[in-house]
C-alpha cells in the first residue's frame, strides 16, 4: 500500500514496516506464491531482510538485493561521505538551506538534483522512470517511511537495523549495486558478509542506485544467470 499504483490513503498510521511485511504474505497467500525468489531493491531489500529475519522466509528459494542495506543508520553514515565528494560546496550550501528551512526553494531543488543525478539515475529517465519518480513524490507512504527526500531519512525507518540478524538468511543471495550507489558499498558488503547462505556481490561500473534503468541489459543478465544456476 502507498508503493507504485497501488491506493495511497492520506492515513499516516497505516505505513509501517511490519504492514507492508504482512502485505508480502498477503500476496503470497492470495497468489499460492508457495515457492518464490524474492528480488528487493532499495526499500524492497529492506523488506526483504526484514521479512527473513522474521522467519517468514519458508519457500523463498533464493534472495535477489539490489541497492540494498541491512541498516538504516549505516546508510545514513555514508550520505555523510557522500556529501564530502560532491562538487563546489555542495555540503556546505543544502546544510545551510536546511538549518535556514528553505528547503522548498528552487536552490534547494537544484542541489537536490545534482545529488541524485550523480548516486541516483545518471541517465536520462525514461517515461516509465519518470512515471514512477513522479508517483514517489506524491506518495505519503514515503514522506512518512522516509522522508523528504532520499538522502534526509527522518521517518519511521530511520532506526531500522538488522545487522545482527544476518544469520537467518540462508538463502543463496545475489547482492547488486552501482559503483556510483547512494547506498554506499560498505552496506553490500554487511549483507555479503553477514548472510549465512552463500552470496555473490555485483558491482556494476558506471551506475548508482538504478541499475536497472542506468544498463537493463546487464542487470537481467545478472539475475537471469543467477536465477538459472
């Protein structure tokens, strides 16, 4: 619910974690998805996690992560190294914006959009793209999950951590990122190195956070050998 095309009720209690866990059961059992790989990718991954590590993960045959974390505060610790390497003071003038709340200004907008043009979609977005970030915009389930924007995580998953619980996942695993991902590639490694099943970390050059949209091409090579071995 809130995610996609999928009803978005202006109802602030409704977007939880644990709600959209029991929403992945729903689908299943409604679907008779009795067996299934499960691919995640950035809150899906999150979910993803979450849904193993609370045992749900019977039939779930492999596991596909894709801009993936297994912590929200580790994530947020790479935003801040990520804010070090952007161009002409970047830091400096979005904190400044912040703390000045002006974050409704064009300013603002603009450095909003370097960021995300470097570690979020460094190509051109297609239609379906832009459909789709147009509808993230406007869902409240990530103004209340997550925040303002992607990199400002001051929702209800801001404290989300499971890296202590890796251990649970025993699926075989396929970890993907971008050299150039939001979700910095210390997070892939925590999950690659915390899984107890066996896993395969892929880092596509040249890509950020939408792989899938940066070389369609490689990324369902990937998961299509992956899903065939």
């Amino acid at each position: 619910m809130g995610c996609g095309r999928a009803d978005a009720p202006d109802e602030d209690d409704i977007y939880t974690i644990q709600r959209s866990i029991e929403e992945i059961d729903a689908v299943r059992a409604t679907l008779g998805l009795d067996r299934v790989i499960m691919l995640g990718h950035s809150w899906g991954a999150l979910l993803a996690v979450e849904y193993v590590c609370q045992e749900r993960g019977r039939g779930v045959d492999r596991l596909i992560l894709s801009g993936a974390m297994a912590s929200v505060p580790q994530v947020m610790a790479g935003f801040d190294r990520l804010f070090a390497t952007m161009p002409n003071g970047w830091g400096d003038q979005i904190h400044r914006l912040e703390k000045a709340g002006k974050t409704g200004t064009p300013e603002y907008a603009a450095l909003v959009q370097a960021f995300y043009d470097k570690h979020v979609l460094r190509v051109p977005p297609t239609p379906e793209a832009l459909a789709t970030l147009a509808s993230l915009s406007m869902s409240p389930a990530y103004r209340v999950l997550n925040g303002p924007n992607e990199f400002t995580i001051t929702g209800r998953i801001r404290d989300w951590d499971r890296r202590k619980d890796l251990r649970a996942i025993t699926q075989k695993t396929l970890i993907t990122t971008g050299e150039f991902d939001e979700i910095t590639l210390d997070c892939h490694e925590t999950l690659r190195d915390g899984i107890a099943g066996a896993t395969h970390l892929a880092v596509m050059t040249g890509c950020s956070h939408l792989t899938m949209n940066e070389q369609p091409e490689q990324y369902n090579h990937l998961l299509r050998d992956f899903m065939n071995i």
